[in-house]
C-alpha cells in the first residue's frame, strides 16, 4: 500500500512540473511580454490605423491570436482594450 502512496506522488509531482515547463514555454513563445507590451509599446490604449509605417503590425486571425483586441470608447485600461481614433494616438498599426 506505501509503494502506491509514493508511486502517486512521485506521478503528481511530474505532472506538476512537466505543466510548469509547458507554460514557461507557451509565454516564452509570446512576443508580448507579461505586462502587455510590445516594442516597448503598451497594448493598450488610442489606436490609429494608418496605411504606412505604422508602430505595430498587425494580422487578424482566426485561431490562436497573440492578443485579444476589444474595441471600446472609454476606460481603456486593460492590455487589448482599443479605440480607434484619427488623431491624438498612443501608437499606430
């Protein structure tokens, strides 16, 4: 009965760490470092779509986005929420 008591424990453990060594990796993987920037540019914020030479390029995609973006007219605090504005921008893409 001990030897399956430590069994399951030692199994607990490795699982453990193998989830801690898969979400190093997956926010290694990120280009967006763990306080929302990217460039040195926060994700957040007043956004203006320009054609050329934009801050920040961007893809919309369907599966597996980088960053989730909502569109919002105030209280533009949190890393994706966005407005879109023509001038007085934070950062362009």
């Amino acid at each position: 009965m001990h030897r399956n008591a430590c069994k399951i424990r030692v199994v607990a453990m490795l699982a453990a760490v193998w989830m801690l060594v898969l979400s190093s990796v997956a926010l290694a993987a990120s280009p967006i470092s763990e306080d929302g920037c990217y460039k040195g540019i926060r994700l957040a914020g007043k956004v203006k779509v320009v054609e050329y030479n934009g801050d920040i390029k961007v893809k919309v995609v369907n599966s597996f986005p980088d960053l989730r973006v909502k569109a919002v007219e105030h209280f533009l605090d949190d890393i994706g929420e966005w407005q879109f504005v023509e001038y007085g921008e934070d950062f362009t893409i």
